[in-house]
C-alpha cells in the first residue's frame, strides 16, 4: 500500500525540499508535534547523494561517539583507507575499533578524520546527515559535528535534523548544523488535519464535537490526539459533546512526570488552578493558598504552569491542565 505522507504538512515539506537543495534545515518544537515524521518523509526523498543518519535516545547522550559510530556505520572502508594513518586510527580509535582517544591531538585527529570522509563523499555526490533528536548527541560526536559543520558548505554537505525544543523556544544545538542552517518551527495540525489524521488512524469518523475537543485539547499536537482519539474509541464516543474527554493513564503519567517534583503544597495549589477556568494568583490566595506565587515559580521549574506578571496562571499545554484535574482524588 502506498504511504499517504504526513497529513497537513505540504507546505511545510514544499518549503523544508526547496531549502535543502541549497543548505541544511533543523525542524524544532515540543515532543510528540510531528518532528520525526518530517526527517522520514524527507530523508532520501531527492533521491540523489549519500545519506548518513543517527537517531540518538536520551540515553545514548552518556555513550562517548554513539552518533558518529551510526552516522559512519555504512562508510565502507575503500573510503576510511584513503585517509592519512595517523587520523584513520584516530576515526577507528573513536568508532571502537581501536584504542578510545583520549589526548587532545588524537581529539583533534577524530575531528580531521570526519571531516575528510565527509570531503571524499562529498566528492562523489552532495552529502546529507540525517539526525533525529539533536538534543541526545553525546558530547563527543556533538563536538566533531561543530568542527565539521564550520568547515563544509551547503553544496556538499548538507544536514537534515530535529531537536525537541519546549512550544515557542529556539533550538540550541544548530551549531552542529552548517552555518546556514534554516530554522523550521513544526506548528500544531488545525482541527481539519486533526479529524484526517483520526480518521486514518481509527478508520472510523468521530463526531465534529469529538474532533474539535480533541484538537483544543491536543493544542493540535498530532501525538496527543491520536492518543486522546484512541482513548475516546476506547470509552465509547460520547453522547453528550460538552463532556470532558478522558486523558489515558499513559499519557497522563507523561504529562505529569516532574508533577512528584514539587512539594504537597505546590500540587495542590496546582490542583485547585486546574479546576478554575480562570486561574489566577488573587483567586487562589483568595481559595486559600497564600504561597500560590511560590507555588507557580516551583511549577514553572518544572514545566507545568507559569504565572504571568499580571498573575494569571497558564498551563504550558492544555493537556497538562486536564491531566492535573483528572488525578484529583
Ligand atoms: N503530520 C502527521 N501525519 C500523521 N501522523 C503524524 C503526523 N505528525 C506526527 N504524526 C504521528 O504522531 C506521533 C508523534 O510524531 P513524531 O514522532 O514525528 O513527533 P516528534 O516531534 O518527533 O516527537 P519527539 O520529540 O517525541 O521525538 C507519531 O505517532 C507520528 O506517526
Ligand atoms: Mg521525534
């Protein structure tokens, strides 16, 4: 069966191809708003030239040169057997097939390394990497790709990435990307590519109500619908449109991860702004929490709920709010 593609995002692909074809692009925004989705449906879609990927996971931030080691896994060796002895074996040191480098001239040699493998490549056809996750390269490799990325223009080499960044915020990690690097923040689906997207993944059309709800609970995350579509399938589509959705178990624990962060204290405060519909720090000293602007410092700490100067509590998703309420006793 054909891949129908990521819904709703041909402008964003249109745009993401053209700047490819003549330098690098990073896709930015929150977990779970489509990120991934858009490196597959780019990676290799030109067709043309050597593609080298990695995708860390958080955990692998801790593994010296885990990236470079996915990123070069299919350089064959007629390309490592070109390069000057003393910076193969620092490249081979570092992919663990020698000695680990640990002085700076053999840090220095890793870095020259890479940077001609890219060059050879580079020869033949433009070189694209792929890398999911910015954020998760470790250390080591993150540094050989500044090196590299200060050192290859746009028409060889060219670099595909994705970093989680917090709704709103700029991505920190484009030094690993060529110098003309464009920053593509991924927006939220609208309420039409939300009902599409339910639609392909349940095969069964909810009610306009039921979409809409979704949407605005979601804030047009496509991760958070499809898991609040499932959950509504679930517990059987509701009768009543104004009734509110229920938030599944796994998202929630999501959601709320740093919630055991904070204090008794905090939680509650948080607890009883979720229940408002216009919290603010008046109304909830006024309820009986006197340390409610202590309390939403601790809770912006953690992510979940920011005052503003005028003292109005905002959620930092619509789904944290809602997670918050549904785990009142
Ligand atoms: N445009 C889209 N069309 C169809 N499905 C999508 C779309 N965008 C995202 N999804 C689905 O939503 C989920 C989350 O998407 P994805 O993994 O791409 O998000 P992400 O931004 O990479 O998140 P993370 O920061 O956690 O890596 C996946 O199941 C994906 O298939
Ligand atoms: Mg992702």
């Amino acid at each position: 069966m054909n891949d129908p593609g990521p819904v709703g995002r041909g402008e964003l692909l249109r745009s993401a191809r053209e700047l490819l074809a003549g330098g690098s692009v990073l896709f930015c925004g929150p977990a779970g708003i489509g990120k991934s989705t858009l490196l597959a449906a780019l990676a290799g879609a030109d067709g043309g030239g050597t593609v080298l990927r990695c995708a860390p996971a958080e955990s692998d931030r801790r593994l010296p040169f885990v990236c470079l080691i996915d990123l070069l896994a299919d350089v064959t060796d007629d390309v490592l057997a070109r390069l000057p002895a003393p910076l193969r074996a620092a490249l081979e040191a570092a992919l663990l097939r020698g000695e680990h480098p640990t002085s700076d001239q053999s840090r220095l040699g890793v870095r020259l390394a890479v940077l001609q493998v890219l060059q050879l490549l580079s020869d033949r056809a433009p070189v694209t990497l792929v890398i999911d996750d910015l954020q998760w390269v470790d250390r080591p490799s993150a540094e050989v790709l500044a090196f590299v990325a200060r050192r290859l223009t746009g028409d060889r080499l060219r670099v595909l990435a994705a970093e989680r960044v917090p709704d709103g915020e700029q991505p920190l990690h484009r030094n690993l990307c060529p110098p003309d690097v464009a920053e593509l923040p991924v927006p939220p689906l609208t309420p039409r590519d939300v009902a599409r997207l339910l639609l392909r993944d349940n095969g069964v059309l909810l009610p306009h109500g039921s979409v809409l709800q979704i949407h605005q609970l979601a804030d047009g995350n496509p991760f958070y619908a499809l898991e609040l579509g499932r959950a509504v399938l679930r517990s059987g589509v509701p009768e009543s449109p104004g009734r509110p959705l229920p938030v599944p178990r796994r998202l929630r624990a999501l959601l709320l991860d740093r919630l055991g962060e904070l204090s008794e204290r905090a939680q509650a405060t948080l607890l009883l702004a979720s229940a408002a519909t216009r919290p603010s720090l008046t109304l909830l000293r006024a309820a009986g929490r006197p340390d409610a602007a202590e309390d939403l410092v601790a809770a912006e700490r953690c992510d979940l709920a920011v005052a503003d100067d005028d003292g109005i509590v905002r959620f930092r998703h619509p789904l944290i709010r809602a997670a918050i309420y549904a785990e009142a006793p």
